[in-house]
C-alpha cells in the first residue's frame, strides 16, 4: 500500500499536535494568523454595562487595586494565561497597546496563575503589562468561560468591545476606537 505524500504529511502534523513539546508552539502559531485580525466594535445598541465595579485584584507586588478606580475611565480588561496558546499569540499586540496607552487607559491583565508564573512568562519575553488576580468576585459581565477574553470599556462603563480568541489589539481599528473614547 502506497502511501500519498498528503498522507504522510497529515500523519505528521498530527503526531506533532500529540506530542506535548510540539503541540503548544504550533499552536500559538496557527493563533498567531487569527491574531491578525482587528476585534470588531459592538453596535451602540447591543453593549453591555459595567453596572458593578465592586471588584478587587491583587497586582504582582500583592498591592489591592480596586476596580472602582477606573469607573469614568477608558479600561481594556484581558483575561488570560500563559499555558493558552491564543493568550500568547495575541499578547505582542495587546503588549504594543498598553505601551501606547499606559497612560491613559486602564489596563487589567487578569489570570487566575500564580505570580511567579506570570513574572516569570511576562519577563521572558520582555512584556510590560501590568498583571493581576482576582481577589473577590469577578462582576457579572466578565464571566468568562473561555481565554483569552477581552474588553473594552468606554468612560460611561459601557462595553465597546467583547473579544473571544486571539486579535490584533494594536490594530488601527482599535486605536481610532479607543482615541474616540479618551475624547468623549
């Protein structure tokens, strides 16, 4: 029985996504190209609200930020994790973004890691972003089931953008938007 070059190339590809130590690095890769993509802004009229911002985060040094902080603020809240290959497929962006923004956005990088895993993934690939763990209960409308999970959040507490999966945060798209918000 011969075997077809297509054959053997998919047989490969699947031993490949088997093995541990080649699975998450194609991975990431193969999220990398969705990551391309610039999230799309919810209409006006299907945003949801930010009606409760009665949460608390421990930062990496165990300092508490209070989520009432950034009520009347532009805020892009990320949940995420270092072991999810769209997490860090989209991160280079999002990284790119806080850089541009640190100063006038809020930025919330949540995940339910340790801090030394997060320190540690942060540092290695030389991200700034500030990270953070829930300390109480996370408000209705950032229930995730799924990472990474990304919004953006206009001063009114309304929510611009709700993304599942991997994109491109540092897109025009998403600059215009948030510039448009931090004049509003």
């Amino acid at each position: 029985m011969k075997l077809k070059t297509s054959n053997i190339i998919l047989i490969i590809v699947i031993l490949l996504l088997i093995v541990p130590q080649t699975r998450k690095p194609i991975q990431v890769f193969l999220n990398k190209g969705l990551a391309m993509i610039s999230p799309s802004v919810t209409e006006v009229s299907e945003r949801a609200s930010v009606n409760n911002y009665d949460w608390e985060l421990l930062d990496a040094t165990g300092a508490i930020y209070n989520f009432n902080d950034a009520k009347n603020k532009v805020v892009v809240v990320n949940f995420w994790a270092t072991w999810c290959p769209p997490c860090i497929a989209e991160m280079p962006s999002l990284d790119a973004l806080y850089e541009d923004y640190k100063d006038e956005v809020v930025f919330l990088f949540v995940s339910n890691e340790s801090v030394d895993t997060t320190t540690k993934f942060l540092r290695k690939h030389q991200y700034q972003i500030p990270t953070f763990q829930p300390k109480t209960t996370i408000p209705s409308v950032f229930q995730v089931s799924s990472i990474p999970r990304t919004f953006l959040i206009d001063k009114k507490g309304m929510v611009v953008v709700d993304k599942t999966g991997a994109a491109n945060w540092n897109s025009k798209a998403i600059t215009s938007t948030i510039d448009k918000l931090l004049l509003d």
